[in-house]
C-alpha cells in the first residue's frame, strides 16, 4: 500500500478536532482520525455543555470570547446553538467538604442576596441560601449541532474522517510527519494533536513529550427534580466553591461533585462514592430527598499543569490543541480559528493575540 498524503491531518475527532478539521478544510485535503467508531464519544458526548463567559483563566476567558461570536452569528444563519441558561454562584451555609479551587471568576457576576437567589432557584432550601453571584448571559450549548456543523463543513471542502482508525505511530523526517494507521501510512506537514486525555501520548509517540497533562475524571448523575416537575427553566446551581452544580437535562437534573481524580486516558466510568457525595450536598441544599439514580457518566477533562490550553505549533512542528480542561467545547470555535491562524499564518484575532504566550506549547521549554 502506498503512502497517502493529506495537507493536514487532525489525531481526535472530538470538538477540538472537528472545529480546526473544519476551518482548515477550505485551505487544502484534511484528515481526521479517529480510533472510536464514533466521532465525540469521550470528553466531548459527556459534558455539562454549558457556555460560561467568567469560566477559567484570561486566555480560556478570551478564546471564549471569540468562541460566542461564533456561536451568535451561527444562529443567526441556522438553528441556535445556544440556549439561555443563566447560573446560580451559591453562597450557602452548608458544610459541603474542602473547596476546590474556583474556576470562574465571579467578579463578572452580579451579588445577589438571598432572597433573589430563591427567586431565581425557588427549589432551593431558604434555611441553607446565604446569597450569590447570578451570571445572565450563560447558556446550554447545543454540542451535536456544534460537532454535526463542523463535520458537514469539514466534507463540504472534501475533508474526511476515518472511524476506528487510531494514529498507531508518528514519526517526523525532513519537515514530514508519517502517521501509520491500520489502514496504511499517511504523510503529512501538518499534524494537529488533537487527542484529549490522549494528547500527551500522542505527544510521546511523536517525540516531543506530553506537556505535562494529566487527565482528571469528573462524574456526572441524573436524578429528577424534588416533587417531579419539570426543571427546564431553572438555571444551573453551582456552589460558590465548586463543590458541587446541578442543572435542567432533557426533563431531570445532571448533578456533578467537580471531582477531579487523575486518570489514565480509558472510557472512565463515574465514581460511585463522589456521585453519594453529589446527591448528599443536593438534598441538603434543596431539602429534598432522591430516591433514584437513573444514570451516571464521567468524562477526562485534561490540563497540563498551569491550567492554560496548549494551542500552537511546539518546537518540533507538532500543532497542539490539547489541555482544554473544563472548557473544551465553550472555547472550540475560538481555539478552531487561532488554530487556523497559527497554521495558515493569518494574524490572529486581537482578543487572543495578547495570550498567544500564555497558550504556546513551548511555554515549558526553558
Ligand atoms: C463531566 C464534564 C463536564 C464538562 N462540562 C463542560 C462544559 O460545561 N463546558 C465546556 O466547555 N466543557 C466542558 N467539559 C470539558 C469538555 O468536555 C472538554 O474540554 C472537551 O470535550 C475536550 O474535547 P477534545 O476534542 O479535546 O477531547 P475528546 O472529546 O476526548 O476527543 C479526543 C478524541 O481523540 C481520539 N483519540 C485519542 N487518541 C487517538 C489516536 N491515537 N488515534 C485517533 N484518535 C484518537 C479519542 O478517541 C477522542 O474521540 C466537561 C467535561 C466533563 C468530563
């Protein structure tokens, strides 16, 4: 079998892969490969979906920013991408364990007391709300139509993605990578590593070195709404600290712990115990009792260490959109287009332009 060539190939068809997949498609033959049979079943099928504009570290804030233009003009030309959800920063008095360290900055929000925060979430326990912080403008993202978009897009310009067929090995000869696959090799300029909980091995297969990134498990729940309403309308409840959120899923309510376990990149399951401790702090905030679980889930949510995306080209020509943490799918179409920049050598957007340091790949390198 001869080498196949390709003017880009994209490791991961998650939403980090198929949003630079899709804005590169226009500039020359893209592949994306993906090891699952399916495109977006690991971190990206399992997250909360929300888009929050406070969320994460400035560069996270400013791809975010970049990211809701996408997002807004999207719907304006098609079906919406984003539906209002605001969220609820809950101060409580509740003893809900050691707190995590906050990753929205609420100083973005606007304080409300304690009777408006039960305005906002009356199937909150009056006994337990202190106050808070309300962010409006937050929103569920609609991540198939997001991830089903980029993909039309991608085979639009004549890009393709190949299921089940992971990036075995990786070498680099000459300014060339070599992707071998069960299916043959593939040559390549440009090889983005777009992997999630597996961009530090694909990293270490290409030689260059995992950044550091850790994948960290976070377990998620479905339980109904106390008295079996209906909780569309509610915003999401997230404890000032992080201990624990909830919010409206297809009729019920998905409750998460924020759990952040260390894990080998795998198909991780939720942690039986950290979803009791998720449903405890539910039932002492609402004051209500959960008689059954229907479903559990976890997903990686991978950093390296400084908590900032890796995004950009590293010091051997290997792209990186790795790291993304807890914003993988709010930042996508702002990373996707510096993605694009960085490769077609555009200048970058000016929002992000000042974070291209803080977002490098090289940034560990002495
Ligand atoms: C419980 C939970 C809640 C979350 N909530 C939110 C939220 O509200 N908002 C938000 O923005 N983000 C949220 N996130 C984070 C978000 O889900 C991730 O940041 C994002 O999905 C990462 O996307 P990705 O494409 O990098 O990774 P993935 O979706 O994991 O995609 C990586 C792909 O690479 C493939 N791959 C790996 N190795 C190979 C190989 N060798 N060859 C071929 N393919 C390979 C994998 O199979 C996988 O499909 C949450 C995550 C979790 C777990």
């Amino acid at each position: 079998m001869g080498v196949q060539q390709a003017d880009f190939v994209v490791v991961g068809a998650g939403v980090a892969g198929l949003s630079v997949a899709a804005a590169l498609a226009p500039h020359g033959r893209v592949l994306v490969l993906e090891q699952e049979a399916h495109p977006g079943v690991h971190a990206t099928g399992r997250s909360a979906a929300i888009f929050s504009r406070p969320y994460g570290v400035p560069a996270v804030q400013a791809l975010s920013a970049v990211a809701r233009r996408h997002f807004e003009r999207a719907g304006e030309t098609g079906e919406p991408l984003l539906a209002s959800r605001g969220i609820l920063h809950l101060v409580t008095s509740v003893e809900l364990g050691e707190a995590h360290t906050r990753a929205s900055d609420l100083a973005h929000c606007e304080p409300v007391t304690a009777a408006q925060a039960l305005e906002l979430a009356p199937h909150l326990a009056p006994a337990v709300v202190e106050g808070g912080y309300y962010e409006a403008d937050a929103a569920d993202i609609d991540v198939h139509g997001l991830t089903s978009g980029y993909l039309r897009q991608l085979k639009a310009h004549g890009g393709e993605l190949r299921l089940a067929t992971p990036a075995v090995a990786i070498s680099r000869e000459g300014g060339t990578w070599r992707v071998e696959t069960a299916a043959g090799a593939i040559s390549t300029p440009v090889l983005v590593n777009a992997a999630g909980a597996w961009a530090g091995e694909i990293g270490r297969r290409a030689g260059t070195g995992d950044l550091g990134l850790t994948p960290l498990r976070r377990s998620a729940a479905i339980v109904d709404a106390p008295g079996g309403v209906d909780p569309s309308h509610w915003p999401m409840v997230v404890d000032a600290d992080e201990r624990v959120y909830f919010k409206p899923e297809a009729g019920k309510l998905m409750l998460s712990p924020c759990d952040e376990a260390p894990s080998e990149p795998c198909d991780v399951y939720a942690d039986d115990y950290e979803v009791a401790v998720a449903v405890h702090a539910f039932e002492q905030l609402t004051g209500s009792s959960v008689r059954r679980v229907h479903h559990t889930w976890a997903g990686l949510r991978t950093f390296v260490p400084d908590r900032v995306p890796a995004v950009g080209f590293d010091r051997n020509g290997l792209f990186w959109m790795a790291g993304q943490g807890g914003s993988g799918v709010q930042i996508a179409p702002g990373a996707a287009a510096l993605a694009a920049d960085l490769i077609l050598g555009r200048a970058v957007d000016p929002l992000v332009a000042p974070h291209l340091g803080a977002l490098s790949p090289n940034r560990f390198a002495g």
